[in-house]
C-alpha cells in the first residue's frame, strides 16, 4: 500500500504540482479508507517528502536517458561538452514537459536525501550527474582542475533559472523557437564559461 499511495502521490503531483499531494486524495486513487494512510506515513508532508524524491527520480532517469543517446569515448573533449549539454538539456526539457512533478521535485523544505552533508552525492541524481559531467570535462583537458570544485552549484542555478522561467514562469507561453533559443543561449554561455 505504500508504494500505491506514493505512486498516486506522483500522479496527483504531475498533474497539480506539489499542493494536489493530498492523502485523503491519494487513499481514494489506491482504494483505502484514509485512515490506512496513516500506517505508512504520519502526516501529509511524509507523503510528499516521498513523491518530491520519486519526481526527483524521474528527473535524473530522463537525464540518465539522454545522457546514453551521446556518442564519444568518456575523456573525449567533444563528447564530453555534448554530455554536460544534455544533461542541461533533458533538466529543461523536464521542466517545460512535467511542470507538476519538476515543481514537486524541489518543494520539500529540506536537504534531499541524494547529497548528504559532506555534498557528496549519489552519481545518479541530478546534481551526481552534473558533477560526474563536470569530473570529465577535467580529464578532457576542457575545465582547469582549480576551477571544478564546487562549480556544479552556479552551473546548477543558471539551467534552474532558466527551468523556472520558461516552465512555468513568465517565458511559459514562448514559442517553441525562442524556447529552443533560449535553452541553446543558455548551454552555450555555461559551455563557454568551462573554458
């Protein structure tokens, strides 16, 4: 039954975003009573706290799939700009595509469970993603070693920015053109910021 309430807590999510995780709403999608809930998860915001890691799961499996449609040995100067631009890519093209579950994706008020407090993190999430991308870009000879700790982080607030922007904020409603304009300017200044 936890998997069914965290399942239907996805799908209300992806539908209205992190204020449509309702438990009462969820125990109808799965056909319990409400109160069964409460075996599983002792208020609302245990139920979200799992739905945002799950949205945030998802995001790093849509990542993870275009990350793999890249061609080029790892170490490869080429191969790995085009990596880092896909991971940047797929976050955007997230944000615009999924808009409830990339919203529910950041709306627990606490550090998520993929970096712990040393900011190691697991190396399929989001920002292990990034930071693996990032690892390469050095050995390729493309990024100065000096310059990669902790740039994961702005790199990370500009394609955010930009998510947030043409996702749901005032670039919503942008023709599909400019938002492909405005995801290439935005790769391309982060890519040309690396070297």
């Amino acid at each position: 039954m936890r998997a069914g309430l965290i399942a239907a807590g996805v799908e209300l999510a992806r539908s209205g975003g992190p204020e449509a995780v309702v438990l009462r709403e969820a125990t109808r999608i799965v056909g319990v009573v409400p109160n069964a809930a409460y075996r599983h998860f002792a208020d609302r915001d245990q139920l979200l706290a799992e739905v945002c890691t799950a949205a945030m799961n998802e995001l790093a499996d849509r990542m993870t799939a275009d990350l793999t449609r890249i061609r080029g040995k790892r170490g490869n100067p080429d191969a790995a700009r085009r990596r880092l631009g896909a991971i940047g890519s797929a976050y955007l093209k997230f944000a615009r595509k999924e808009p409830g579950l990339f919203a529910t994706a950041f709306a627990v008020p606490r550090q998520h469970s993929y970096a712990d407090r040393d900011g190691a993190s697991n190396r399929s999430t989001p920002l292990g993603l990034l930071r693996t991308a990032l690892d390469e870009l050095v050995e390729a000879g493309v990024l100065d070693p000096q310059r990669r700790d902790g740039i994961e982080y702005p790199i990370w607030s500009i394609v955010h920015g930009t998510a947030e922007l043409t996702g749901q904020g005032p670039l919503r409603d942008a023709p599909d053109a400019e938002l492909r304009r405005i995801e290439s300017l935005t790769l391309t200044f982060i890519s040309n910021s690396l070297t």
